[in-house]
C-alpha cells in the first residue's frame, strides 16, 4: 500500500489550491466517498501531480469510484513512474511481469523495478535479485542477484536475507562464507521465515558454520515445522527419534513424521511405515506399515 508520504502531505502540504484539491479528495477517500474523491483527484492528476496520478491508477485498480479497468490502473501508474514515484513504478514493474493492463514484458518488468530498486525500495530490490537469478528481462548474472539481494536485506526483506544466506552457503554470486550464511539465515529467520528457520536447524544440526547444537538445531526445526515446512517436520520426527536435542520420544516421532508424510515427504513416509511395521510409537499396523 502507499506509504506515509500522503499523510504527510495533508499534514504539512502547502497553502494552495491544489494541497486544498488534494486534501478534499482525500478526505472523501477516508469517508468511503469514492467518487468524490475520484472527482478531486482527477484534476490534479491531470495537471501532473504525481500522488494523484498514483491514487487515481489505485482507484481504477480496485474499481472504488470508477469502473475497475485494469488499462486505465496501468495508464495512471505509468504516468506517476514517469514523475519518479518510486511505488508507482513497482507496481509497474507488477504489471508487467503478470500482463496485467499492458503486455506481459519481462524486459519493461525489470527496468521498472530498477528504477524503483535505485530509489531503494527494498521489494523492487529483492525482485531485481530474483531476475538476475533467473535470467528474466536481463542477462542472468550473479554477481548482481547478490549485490541487490544485499541491498534490500540491508533494510530488513526476509526474502532477501534468505536467499543472500543461501548464496553464502553455496558461493554462489559471493565467496563462500558459512559463517555469512548464519548471519543472513538467522535475520530472516527471526522473522519467522520458515525456510530459513529449516536451513537454520539443519546448520546447527550439521555444525556448518555454527558450532554443532543439536538444542538449537531442535528449535528452529520446530519453527519451521509448525508453519508446515515438511523437511523440517522429518527432520523434527527424526531428532526426537534418536534423542537428540530432545528426550528421546518415538511418540512425537511419529506425529512429526506423520505430518511430513501427508505432504509427501518420502523419508518421512518411509520412517513411519517402519514405525508401524515395529509398533513404535503407534500401535503395531502392518496395513499401515504397507500403505
């Protein structure tokens, strides 16, 4: 969604027609009176005012006071990108890369998100690593996927502390540095990104980069398996089946491996049909040791 700016303006806008025009359109918009606000937006966005232009596209995005059309969204984005509206041209970017009011063009997609990315918009940051990783509307480049994912973990995106851990991991775009790797996973993963919570347990598992932990190994594996990550739910079922990091429990076990399993997970899947075959930790099925 838009930021502050827009509050800011209202607060503190100059003393002209066009802050009064503005202030009116957008006390409409806060009252629910769309087509109001439509109606004083409009003008100004018209006249060039970049705010206007971006509310208007936003309005025709949603359909609230105008018919929703998504060529008249991308028409009044373009214009407010054009001005240098850093979200305007992200959300271009968007556009362009779902075909969604313009032409489906990977290359517009991401010089938009450039430009957006230059102005340090941490999303359009992470995206710009992304299609660098992928060779998508540039040439595939890795050394670039890292230097923007850098940038936008700088300012906090998960996503991008992620996959910056994991281009440590694998040297990928950077020197190898596991050390590296820990730091950027550990960012991300404090806020409860799952796969860097899993990569996390398993690095505290195996002792790379870290010092072997298997207790801390057991935490984020249970981070992760509790938002569904399935390797991480083996990985929990496993860790409570040898005792380690936890007391041993072939009950957990199996409850772990059981929601791994569900998800096609064939280690898991294979794990708990031993466990049914022997009766540990489940009453003793060979039915269900078969299945």
């Amino acid at each position: 969604m838009r930021k502050v700016l827009v509050s800011f303006l209202l607060i503190f806008g100059l003393m002209s027609s066009v802050s009064a025009d503005f202030k009116t359109g957008y006390d409409a918009y806060q009252q629910g009176d769309y087509k109001t606000a439509i109606k004083e937006f409009r003008p100004l966005a018209e006249q060039g005012d970049a705010d206007a232009q971006y509310i208007l596209g936003l309005k025709y995005g949603l359909g609230k006071g105008v018919a929703k059309d998504e060529v008249q969204e991308a028409a009044w984005y373009r214009k407010a990108a054009e001005q240098g509206d850093a979200d305007a041209q992200y959300i271009l970017g968007l556009k362009y890369g779902l075909g969604k009011g313009v032409a489906k063009d990977e290359v517009q997609e991401a010089a938009w998100y450039r430009k957006a990315a230059e102005q340090g918009d941490a999303d359009a940051q992470y995206i710009l690593g992304l299609k660098y990783g992928l060779g998508k509307g540039v040439a595939k480049d890795e050394v670039q996927e890292a230097a923007w994912y850098r940038k936008a973990a700088e300012q906090g995106q998960a996503n991008a502390q992620y996959y910056l851990g994991l281009m440590y991991y694998l040297g990928k775009g950077v020197a190898k540095d596991e050390v590296q790797a820990v730091a950027w996973y550990q960012k991300a993963a404090e806020q409860d990104y799952a796969s860097a919570q899993f990569n996390l347990g398993l690095i505290y598992n195996l002792g790379k980069g870290v010092a072997k932990d298997d207790q801390t190994a057991v935490k984020w594996y249970q981070k992760a398996a509790e938002q569904g990550i399935a390797d991480a739910q083996y990985s929990l079922g496993l860790m409570y089946a040898n005792g380690r990091g936890v007391a041993k429990d072939e009950v957990q076990a199996a409850v772990w491996y059981r929601k791994a399993a569900e998800q096609g997970q064939a280690d898991a899947q294979n794990n708990l049909g031993v466990m049914y075959a022997k009766g540990e930790g489940v009453a003793k099925d060979e039915v269900l040791a078969y299945m």
